[in-house]
C-alpha cells in the first residue's frame, strides 16, 4: 500500500467525488478513510469515530458481519459470476428470489428483477410500470408523477422524477411527461400549512388536480419513497401514502415505492410500505439489500403485474431491460447471508428502539441551539436537523456553519452527513445505546461551535 503521504498529496487530485465539485474536493480533501470495524469508521490519521451515516444509509448490519463476508468469499471460489440474461441463472440468484418472495410477502410482492443499485432498481421500475401498461393495451400511459425533495437516483429517468433542482439543472433537459406535486414537508410547503395531517390532505389534494390536468390515461405512475430520506428526512403524515395509494387505484395509475433506503428494516418495520399500511405495484431495493459488501439491487413486483406480464401472449412482455450484473451470483450469495443476519437479529426492532433515543435526544439539543429550525425522524434511525441563521424567517444556515458542525462533530466521535442546510443521521441498524449517545454529545459540540 502506498504510504499516508502520498495518499494525502494525491487526494481527489485524479478522481472526480460524485455529488460536489471537483474544486472543492481540492480545495478541502475529503476524510481518507481506511478501516472500519463494528458501527465504527477510521481514518488514515488511526481516528475512529461511530459512523452516524452507516456508510450511506446502507451499511445497516455494520462493518463487521462476517456471515457475509464469508458468503462473498465462498461465492467467489464457487462461481464468480454468471449472467442472467435469457439462457442462464445461477444457483444463488434462484435461492435469493424465493427468499425475497418470502420477505415481501405481505407487501403484496412476488417477483424480483436484479439490478446493481438504486439507481437502477428506480430505473427498471419506471421502464417496466410504462411497458405494464402498453402489454394491457394502453400505450398512452407514458407520464409520471412524483414528489418534490423526492430522491430517486441520477439515471435520467430518476434524475426527472426526482424532485431536488441540485441534481437536476445541469442535466437538462430531462425525460419529458414528469410532472411534481408538492412534499408533505410541514416545516416549509407553498400551503403554509404546518399541522401533518391538513399537509398531507392539500398534497393529496394537489396529485388529483395534477391527475386531472394531465389526463390520468397519460399517466403510468406515481413514484415515491415512503419516507423521504436525502430530501431532508420527510417522514409524511400517515395518511398521505395510503391516500397516494387510493389516488392510484382510482386512476388506473401504478404506484412505485421507492425502498432504496427503507427497505429491510430502516424504519423499524421491516419496510416502509408496510410502515403506512400499503401494497405498492414495484417497490424499489438496493443498499441494504447485500449491506452495502456489494453493488446491488431488486426490484419487487406485485402479484397483479406479474401476472400481466407472464399471462400475454402479445410478445409485448419481452423485457428488453437488464444489466450485465443483473442477479450476479456474489451480490446474490452477500444478499441471502445479509437477509439471514438482518431478520436473525430483529434489525427493525433495535431500529425502532435507538432511532426513538436519537430523536428524542436531537429534539432535546433543539431546546439547547437556536441554529436548529426543525428536527424530522420518529420512524426508526433516520433522522435529521434542518439548521436555520434565523428561527423566524427560517432563513438556510450558512454553508460554513453545518461545515464547522461537521467537522466538530468528526473530530468529537461522530461522522454525520450534511445536505444542504440539513444535517442526516442514518447510522448502522445495530448501533447501541452508547453509540447513540455518543453521536449525540459529538453532534452537541459540534453545535456548541458553530
Ligand atoms: C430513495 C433512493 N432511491 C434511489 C437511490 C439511488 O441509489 P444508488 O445511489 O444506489 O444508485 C437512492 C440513493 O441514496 C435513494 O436514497
């Protein structure tokens, strides 16, 4: 390995970081990191800290779960990789398949297509909700819906449903028929409406007037994360994706859950439709799905579009959509070893009991520090702070001050995630009560020196 010197020289000087620009990177190196054991992290300085963002809100089993790491290494001796392309399938991939059937059972869900990431799961979703439609006879069906602050991904088709201008501008122009209602966000809507229940009926309220103005025979599908993660942690009203959901029905119109970060147990249920009560047509996985050991993705499919699909003998079910690493064997084999920990341990339960300590405790430093406008969470370990220069007129904390929260808080004992003026925790699902209250007192420094 080369030494500290020359990784800290060459530092973002020939790599480009997703989300940031390559400026910045070299104006302010990110943290190399170079270890991790259990929920901790550690850098190239032998710092250790708990990570409070687990990894990407993915790394839900921690950095030490051997049963998959073994799974991995045995896959890796037995067969590396096959493709799943018409012809061939895997052992794994099969096993894996019916072990998802099982899970998302009570979701209604009884198909899995494979996929390397979230990115693709939402990608595959959108392609197959409109491809649903054209087998059924109406091809008309081409447009979707989603919400603003929604995250979906940065292909083009989740680049056009997502609902954040930051990444979005610079690619333009995107997929057209990709129409936004708005988020039931109560600390900011254009209803200023604060109460989450009268939120969530002008949102619903807004999707049947945009479902009326576009026609809801040019409508595919509605796409949307049970509780919206990267947007700032917006968890809805209770109300609102069931509502979405009868919205749906009604219409004709298909609805997508995007589980790329609820799925298996974020929540504290086991996913985020089940959290609200609802049976989507697709339900988009990945992260979680192989604890991040490996890139990979499902999409769930609904009994009622599987058999659309299997019943036609049009030829218009032929899915010409797929990835060379669609159900590759390894992510397979990390994913059966990653189920069997996940639900072994009740990830969802400990979930529950920590994300309930951690926002009870980020509510409490908001009595503390005016610099916090809003806290958001209450559903399992996700978790945010929206940080305002002024409480009043809610005006975004300056870029500088969730930096220099950041930083303190790093150097204190905890890694957190800033996303413009939010800052996001979303650590390990088997993070203890210590843990917890170490992120806690990092993140009362670093408030303290902001
Ligand atoms: C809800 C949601 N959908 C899709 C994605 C995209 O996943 P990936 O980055 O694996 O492509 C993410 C990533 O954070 C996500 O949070």
């Amino acid at each position: 390995m080369k030494d500290a010197n020359f990784l800290k020289a060459n530092n973002a000087r020939s790599i480009w970081h997703p989300m940031t620009a390559p400026a910045d990177s070299m104006a302010q190196p990110p943290v190399i990191l170079t270890g991790a054991s259990g929920v901790r992290i550690k850098d190239i300085d032998g710092h250790e800290v708990v990570d409070a963002v687990g990894g990407l809100w993915n790394v839900n089993l921690g950095y030490s779960c051997q049963p998959v790491k073994d799974a991995i290494a045995a896959q890796l001796d037995a067969l590396p990789y096959y493709s799943t392309f018409r012809g061939t399938s895997n052992d794994k991939v099969i096993e894996l398949a019916e072990e998802l059937r099982t899970f998302f059972e009570p979701d209604g869900l009884t198909r899995a297509f494979f996929t390397s990431g979230g990115s693709d799961s939402v990608e595959t979703a959108l392609k197959l909700a409109r491809q649903y439609h054209k087998i059924r006879g109406e091809a008309g069906r081409i447009k979707f819906l989603s919400l603003k602050k929604g995250y979906h991904g940065t292909h083009f088709g989740g680049a056009s449903v997502n609902g954040n201008a930051n990444f979005r501008l610079a690619y333009e122009p995107l997929l057209p028929g990709c129409h936004h209602i708005p988020a039931p966000y109560t600390y900011r809507n254009p209803f200023n409406e604060s109460d989450p229940a009268k939120l969530a009926g002008l949102c619903l309220a807004a999707l049947e007037d945009e479902i009326a103005f576009q026609g809801a025979g040019t409508i595919a599908a509605f796409i949307m994360e049970p509780i919206l993660g990267a947007g700032g942690v917006i968890p809805p009203h209770p109300s609102f994706m069931p509502g979405v959901e009868a919205i749906c029905r009604k219409n004709g119109i298909l609805l997508i859950a995007d589980e790329v970060i609820t799925a298996f147990g974020r929540t504290g249920a086991w996913t985020g439709s089940r959290l609200w009560g609802v049976k989507p047509d697709f339900s988009c996985t990945a992260k979680a799905i192989t604890n991040a050991y490996f890139p990979f993705g499902a999409v769930m499919i609904a009994e009622g579009v599987a058999q659309v699909f299997e019943g036609d003998t049009s030829g218009k079910a032929a899915i010409g959509h797929g990835y060379t690493y669609s159900g590759h064997p390894v992510g397979a084999a990390a994913a059966l070893a990653c189920l069997a920990e996940t639900k072994r341990l009740k990830v969802n339960e400990n979930a529950a009991a920590r994300g309930a300590e951690l926002f009870a405790g980020i509510k409490s430093l908001m009595e503390q520090y005016e610099l916090i406008g809003d806290v958001r969470g209450g559903h399992g370990l996700m978790v945010a702070m929206e940080l305002v220069a002024d409480r009043t007129t809610k005006k975004p904390a300056d870029k500088a001050v969730t930096a220099r929260v950041q930083e303190t808080a790093y150097r204190e004992g905890a890694m957190v995630r800033v996303s413009g003026p939010n800052i996001i925790l979303s650590p390990p699902l088997v993070v203890t009560s210590a843990d917890v209250q170490t992120i806690l007192s990092a993140l009362d420094a670093g408030l303290a020196a902001a």
